[in-house]
C-alpha cells in the first residue's frame, strides 16, 4: 500500500527538523478521558513536555472512556477530527485503520528504535500489516489489590497474599463494621472485577484462552466454574451504594479509611499519590495469583486522524516525538500509577508498586496481555454484558452464566 509507505518517510523526514524550528503556532486538540484528580495531574505532564518542546496542547477532557471515543471516532468519520485522540492499547483503532483515516507514524517508530524499547505486546499492539498506528505512552496493571493499612489495622487483618487470605481479611473487615471491598458498579467494571478473579484464579493461560482462543471447551470445564464462583462470592462484600459509582470515587474510599480493599487498575494509585499517600505505610498492593504472579498488562495509545492543514500535521508529529521521549515517560508514570512502556527507562525512582511492576514486565510467564489487546470490542462489550447481568442477578446460577459465556465466544465478531 504505497500511501502508508510515503506517510512513514514523511513522518522520518520531519522528525528531523530541530525542535526550535516548531512554533506555537503548533496546536493539537487532544480528546482524552483522564479527569480524575491523579489523572488530571498526570496528563499535565503531558501538556507540559509538549509545550516545552514548541507546542500548544488544547485540552478536550471528555469524563468516561466510552464518550470520549465515540466522541473523537465520531468526529474523525465525520470529517472533523481532533489532532490526537487517546484510546486503550488493544484493538479499538481497527476500523480507523481500515477506513484509512489515521496516519502511520512509522518513522517515529524507526526513529526511536521502538522494535528494542518496547515489550513486544506492546509493539504488536500498535501495528496493522507491518506499520504502526498508534503511540503506546505507558503500561498499566489492571489486577492490583489496594489496601487500607488503617482499615485492615482496625479489623484485625493481615493483607491478603492469596484468594484464601483475602476472603478471611474481608470477612474480618466486614465484622469490624466497615466496607470490606469498595466498587464502582459500572459495566466496565464489573469486567475489570471478572478479568481480576479469572486472571487471578486461573493463570495466563486461562485468561488467553477465554479471551484470546475463545476456548469453550475450557470455559465448560470443571477448573473455571471456581471463576464466576468466586467473582459472584465478591458480591457479598461491596456496600449498596456501589451501582453508578465512578471507579475514582471507591478509591477514595479506601483512601478516607472508609473501606477496606478495591479491586483496580493502578491508575488508583495515582489517586493515592494525589493525596499524599505512600505504599507500604498509609496503603499497600499486591496481585494475587494461585499460580504465581500473572500480570494483567493494559495501557493507552493516542492515534493520530489524517488532517489537510500542514501545521496540524506538524503538531501530531512533535506531539508523538514528546509522548515516548524517556523524560516524558517518567515523570508521567510517576503521576499516573502505571510504568513506562519503554524498557530502557530507569525505573529505581518510582514508588514501591510500579518496582514490582517493572520487574514482572521482564518476565515472559508473568506477562498477561489485556483483553482489549486480545478480542474486538464487540465481543468484549457482548461478554461484559453478561458479566454486568450475572453480577445484578442474585437468581442466575454459574452454570447458567458459563453456557451463555460458551455461547457467546463461539459466535463471530
């Protein structure tokens, strides 16, 4: 396809103008979802860099992933897109791609090295028939356990290294007449919840198989059942007024002591670092896993819409050049929660949690690709409907959860 070809040369080509040769006639609009307090702080680092660097960042925020890309997809199909737009790591630039409405930024990829700086699937991430598409800025772990240290003091509980402990640490919070598991009962949620039990219960290679393989036979055997077992047993831990609670709002739950634990990506700790908190005194966090640690790895990518106007074109190429610069990465995952996409950043100076992180992200058996890394969006929205219904529905049995999963997984999306 010639067209892409040409972009990556032009892109090659630009990057190496000077930064001083930018002016701040150099705007990009930029859609994001990042409006909680933590991630307001960190997408500041953002516009920050890229300001120092010659550049003028427009800041559309849109609260909730799902309006902000139905917003900036729509806009871009509809002829009036903005200069970025974030998305999550994954599969959701797909048909952006297939409808040749996004730029390749192939020569930002070859011109910082991005096939020995990043992991590969992230790499893989972002690439469509042997071009890339897509600025990976940043790697989260979605299965992490938060902890109230005060709370669990309170309670009498220790904080849980395995699935046995966390039940008996919940059941001793739950005593002490506090909210042992604080949830945003949203859709999405709900999902991040199961993909926590499932990757936490069943391994990497349950996780792939569900949702990369779409293995039934699997999801009909006796070794998953203890799955949707174990994330309905959750249930009876979260307080009534967690149906519509934003995810930042159950975080500062356990921030004000207020509740025990949450289940959540470590954007919370972003959270807890907005409010002055340190892991390993005023919070913890750990990952459980019955078979060793299996890292559920997820992330944000901002893609670029094609655009007529030169300078618009020259302000999504600053702004990608910015977004993997090892500066911008650091200072940006130590505002966010999450770690740095590339491996050649020094990570000694961030917190407790994001060490840990830096060290699973090496190892090829503790590396769990997200689901938006492994199946399309319909299914993934098809499977979390049945996830939100079996939650909501004290009536629906496991079994009749699982033949409807099976169901689902084998159909084509």
């Amino acid at each position: 396809m010639p067209h892409r070809r040409l972009t990556g040369l032009t892109v090659a080509a630009l990057l190496a103008v000077a930064p001083h040769a930018y002016s701040q006639e150099l705007r990009a609009e930029v859609i994001h979802w990042w409006t909680s307090g933590g991630e307001s702080a960190a997408v500041k680092v953002f516009a920050d860099q890229f300001g120092a660097a010659g550049g003028t960042w427009v800041d559309t925020a849109i609260a909730g992933g799902a309006n902000a890309r139905t917003a900036a997809i729509n806009r871009t199909v509809g002829g009036s897109p903005p200069t970025a737009m974030q998305l999550n790591t994954g599969k959701q630039f797909d048909d952006l791609v297939e409808n040749n409405l996004l730029v390749s930024v192939d020569g930002q990829a070859a011109a910082q090295n991005w096939k020995d700086v990043l992991p590969p699937a992230f790499l893989q991430a972002v690439t469509r028939d042997g071009h890339q598409y897509a600025v990976p800025v940043n790697i989260h772990g979605q299965n992490w356990l938060f902890h109230s240290t005060a709370v669990l003091a309170k309670a009498g509980a220790q904080p849980p290294n395995n699935w046995d402990e966390l039940f008996a640490a919940l059941d001793k919070v739950k005593a002490a007449g506090l909210i042992p598991l604080a949830f945003s009962g949203q859709k999405n949620w709900e999902r991040n919840l199961f993909n926590n039990v499932m990757v936490g219960r069943g391994g990497r290679d349950v996780f792939v198989a569900f949702w990369g393989k779409r293995d039934t036979a699997m999801v009909k055997g006796p070794e998953f059942r203890k799955i949707p077992e174990t994330f309905k047993r959750l249930r009876n831990y979260v307080d009534a007024g967690s149906p519509g609670r934003n995810w930042n709002d159950a975080t500062s739950m356990v921030i004000q002591g207020k509740a025990g634990m949450q289940f959540m990506g470590d954007w919370a700790k972003g959270e807890f670092t907005a409010a002055g908190l340190t892991p390993g005194k005023e919070y913890g966090c750990n990952v459980l896993g019955d078979r060793g640690i299996a890292y559920g790895m997820g992330g944000d990518v901002f893609v670029f819409p094609k655009l007529k106007d030169a300078n618009q074109t020259k302000a999504q190429l600053l702004l990608a050049r910015v977004l993997l610069e090892p500066d911008t990465q650091l200072k940006f995952a130590q505002k966010k929660g999450s770690i740095p996409v590339r491996l050649d950043v020094d990570a000694s100076s961030l917190d407790a949690c994001a060490r840990k992180a830096a060290g699973w992200i090496r190892e090829a058996s503790a590396q769990v690709p997200a689901n938006e890394m492994l199946s399309p969006p319909a299914l993934t929205g098809a499977i979390e409907d049945l996830i939100s219904q079996y939650w909501n529905d004290t009536n629906m049995s496991a079994d009749t959860f699982i033949t409807r999963v099976a169901n689902t997984l084998s159909q084509q999306f």
